[in-house]
C-alpha cells in the first residue's frame, strides 16, 4: 500500500467515522443508547451531556485509529497480510465505538432506574391494521436493472474468454494500477458476475424486509411517527436499490479492467463515484431522515398519555434484539440506522453469516489461487 492509497483510504472511511459519532443525535427520541425512555426526556441535560461526550469520545478514538493507517506503507508486507489488516482494521472500526457505547448504555439503565420513567405512564403496543397497505417499499422490478448489468457481464466475459491471456490483472490499488496477476482460469473471470448476482439478491431481500419488518409506531403520538415511518422506510429501500445498481455497475467496470484494457483512470474514477454516492446518500438518510424517519418534519398529531411497551429485557446491550416470543425477523435497530434481526429466529444468523462469508471470499480466496 502506498501513501496515496493511504489518504484515500482515509478519505473513504471519514463518512463511516462522521456517522459513528453521532448516531446518538440520529436514534429516536424515545431510545437512548439502547434503552427506551419517554420522548420528552430525551431533552434532558443529563441526557444531552451522555450524548456530546459519546461524540466527542467516539470521534476522537475512530479518527486516531484511521489515522493509524498512514504508517502502513512503512512497513513491506505481502497481499494475503495486507488483506489480514484490512479485515482487523473493519473489525476495531466496528469494535471501538461498541465498547464505547456500552458504560453509556449502563449510565442509561441506572438514570431510568432513577427517575422511574418506566412506571410513570401506562404502557401500550400501537398497531395499526393497515398499515402494510401503504406505499412503504419500491418494487423490486427495479432490480431488474442490476439483474441486466449482471448478465451483461457474464455476456461480455463469456465472448471474451477464448481470446483472454494465460494471465490476467487479480488485484488493483485505489489509482487502478494492477498491483498482482493470475491465472486464467474459469474461476477467476466468473467471481465478479457471482458477485454481482449475490449483491443484487441480497438487496432484493433487504428491500423485501423494509416493507415486512416489525411495525413500531411511537404510542405517545402514533399518527406522527406512522407518517415517518413510512417516510423512512419508502426512503430504505430507494437507497437498497441505488446501492445495488451503483455497486453492481463497478463491479462490471472492474470486470472490463480485467479482460479488456480500458483505461485505468476510468476505473478510478468510477470507483470514487461510487463510494463517494453510496457514503454521501448514508449520511444524507441519516440526518435528514433519521433512525425511523425521526428527523422528518411532519404534522405533530394527536397526543396520547400513553408510552411504548418497555421491551428493553429483550434487547442484550440495547443492539441486539433477542426475543423467542416474537416472530418478526426484521425490526428497527435501537443505536443505529436501518433494521436489524431478530436473533432469537435461525433465520437471522444466515442472513447475518452470508456477507461476512462472501465479504471474507473476496479477500482471501483469490489469494489460493
């Protein structure tokens, strides 16, 4: 790794660092740090000071631990441990900021101990019964379009093939040089098109979840965050859909750099458009519509004097949702953005397994060859 591929490595994972940080400012306000309170405490001092010292702690420790990344090129390394670090360095990403929340998460639980917001008002579990007959998801007909581009690949490779060298570029840095070749064989010129399939089903899937997943409606002011549910999740699952043709156009752009010659500044530049669309739309999603579309500016709605049902027993560390008694697979994450499984459902951990697998085949796997 070089320097410049370095700083744009950096330069690429700022979003995620942005996001990280203040994810507390972007949960609902009837969840803080993994715990449920009442929507009017969230304006609390005491709450406002846990959530700016997350930030500033969270912040500073991801920054550092990027910033780390600039002595990389010091040290000569081969391809399989560069691909070791990569992995461990997604892994501290994801690891540090949680072992940060958790004394956060702790202080939560004691200050709604304190001030007994669980008993203060009667708690109920809002449905509505219609709510599913609302436009909440685009159809998944638009995965047609990366279904195309996927096929086309395949087309493209297939026509190819006869006419390919005995080696062929397996390996690109950030500014499109080909840093390592292989073998022609079947198996190396087909793993971007099983990829691309694999994304394209995969974001079929998450689309199809948005629209299924648990309905959690704010019992204080249903009608409100009906609306902004519907908001957020119609806005979920254009992001599925973009993300899934951006991604699965680099990776026909990838597949040309490897059985054609077309000009590596093409695949530079399609790459940072890439990334620089899908990290600017995430953080767009988040602060303009927020976890649940907490942040949509809609009608206030009528007021209840209820709360929501405390189901805090079920959710280990306030992230993980684990309840046997419940069928969804699907339900809003509670410090985050988007949905997260139901743990206690087989189905969870294999939807959970399948992207770290292919994320780990794609790093290591063309290294055996």
């Amino acid at each position: 790794m070089s320097i410049a591929d370095a700083i744009l490595l950096i330069v690429s994972f700022l979003p995620a660092i942005i996001l990280l940080s203040v994810i507390p400012y972007l949960t609902k306000p009837t969840q803080c740090f993994g715990v449920s309170i009442p929507e009017e405490a969230s304006q609390l001092p005491v709450i406002k000071h846990l959530r700016k010292q997350y930030a500033i702690r969270a912040g500073i420790t991801t920054s550092l631990l990027l910033l780390s990344t600039l002595f990389l090129p010091f040290f000569p390394s081969s391809e399989t441990i560069m691909a070791i670090v990569i992995v461990l360095f997604g892994f501290l990403l994801i690891l540090t900021p949680f072992l940060i929340y958790l004394p956060f998460h702790k202080r939560m639980k004691q200050l709604k101990k304190e001030y007994n917001w669980k008993v203060e008002r009667k708690e109920r579990v809002i449905i509505d019964i219609k709510f599913r007959e609302n436009h909440l998801v685009y159809s998944n007909g638009w995965f047609l379009i990366p279904i195309f581009i996927s096929f086309l690949t395949i087309l493209i490779t297939i026509g190819m093939y006869p006419k390919l060298p005995d080696r062929l570029p397996a390996h690109f840095d950030l500014q499109g040089n080909v840093t390592r070749y292989t073998n022609k064989s079947i198996y190396t010129v087909s793993i971007l098109p099983i990829v691309q399939i694999f994304v394209t089903i995969l974001m079929m899937a998450v689309n199809t979840a948005i629209k299924k997943a648990k309905q959690e409606l704010n019992a204080a002011n249903p009608e409100k965050s009906k609306k902004q549910n519907i908001v957020f999740r119609r806005h979920l699952s254009l992001f599925m859909i973009g993300s899934s043709i951006l991604t699965v156009t680099l990776f026909f752009v990838i597949q040309l750099a490897v059985i054609t010659h077309i000009p590596k500044v093409a695949l530079m530049i399609t790459t940072i458009i890439v990334l620089a669309s899908q990290f600017i739309w995430i953080l767009w999603l988040a602060f303009k519509i927020g976890q649940g579309g907490s942040r949509i500016t809609t009608e206030k709605g009528e007021e209840t004097l209820w709360v929501d049902y405390d189901n805090d027993e079920y959710w280990k560390w306030g992230m993980f949702y684990f309840n046997r008694n419940d069928p969804s697979l699907f339900v809003e994450k509670r410090f985050g953005i988007g949905l997260t499984v139901n743990f206690a459902r087989p189905g969870a951990w294999v939807f959970t397994a399948l992207p770290i697998l292919l994320l780990i085949s794609l790093l290591f796997l063309p290294l055996l060859d």
